[in-house]
C-alpha cells in the first residue's frame, strides 16, 4: 500500500512538472515611428559639403524646419525617431509581469544657404 501511494505522489509530481513547461508564456514586440538616422548615414555627412537635397534623397523630409532668428539664410533640419520595446510574462498563471521601454533621438542639421554647416543628436 506504501509502495503505491509513492507511486501515485511520484505520478503526480511527474504530471506538475511536464505542464508547468506549458504554462509559462512570454511575449515581446518593438514599434518605431519617425526617421532612424543610422550612425553610418552620419558618418556620410560631409560639414560644408553635404546639401540639404542630399539629406532629402537619403532621409525623406525632417520632420520639422526651423529658420534661424535673424539670419534666414540658416535652417535647422530635424528627424524624430522613437523605439517603443514592451514585454511581459506569466509563470504557472500565479505569477505575470510586463516591461515597456521607450528611447526618443532626434538627430538636427544645421544649414547654411542649403549647406550642412554642423549636426548633433538628441537623445
């Protein structure tokens, strides 16, 4: 009688363990909005050199243009970029949890009568 009773705690010890590998679930999923300016697209930019239609032909339109004060001559180009990274979890249906990250970087140019004069990023 010992014997099955063993038997029978060990089964069912056995059973737990096989499904709880089915009941732990994980999710994750990232979403971008704007123009990413890759490090190697800014390692193309040449100060006095690269044009404004340059930066259109590689990067689309800024999102926004901003003449400078005083001297319409000079712009500053702007290009937004978001990363939104959101996970979450559960164990056993008992335990769950969820993370979200966001990462904004805006990278500007500025122009002298259509030509780059400097850059910089925002982050």
């Amino acid at each position: 009688m010992n014997g099955i009773r063993t038997l029978g705690v060990a089964a069912g010890l056995a059973a737990t363990l096989a499904m709880s590998g089915c009941l732990v679930t994980s999710h994750s999923s990232a979403d971008e909005y704007g123009t990413r300016v890759s490090n190697s697209t800014l390692n193309q930019v040449r100060v006095n050199q690269t044009t404004g239609d340059w930066l259109v032909a590689t990067l689309g339109q800024p999102n926004s243009r901003t003449s400078v004060a005083g001297d319409p001559s000079v712009e500053i180009w702007k290009y937004d970029h978001s990363r939104n990274v959101s996970s979450s979890g559960t164990v056993l249906f008992l335990f769950s949890g969820s993370s979200s990250k966001r990462s904004d970087r805006s990278t500007c140019f500025e122009l002298h009568h259509g030509i780059v004069s400097r850059y910089w990023v925002e982050d």
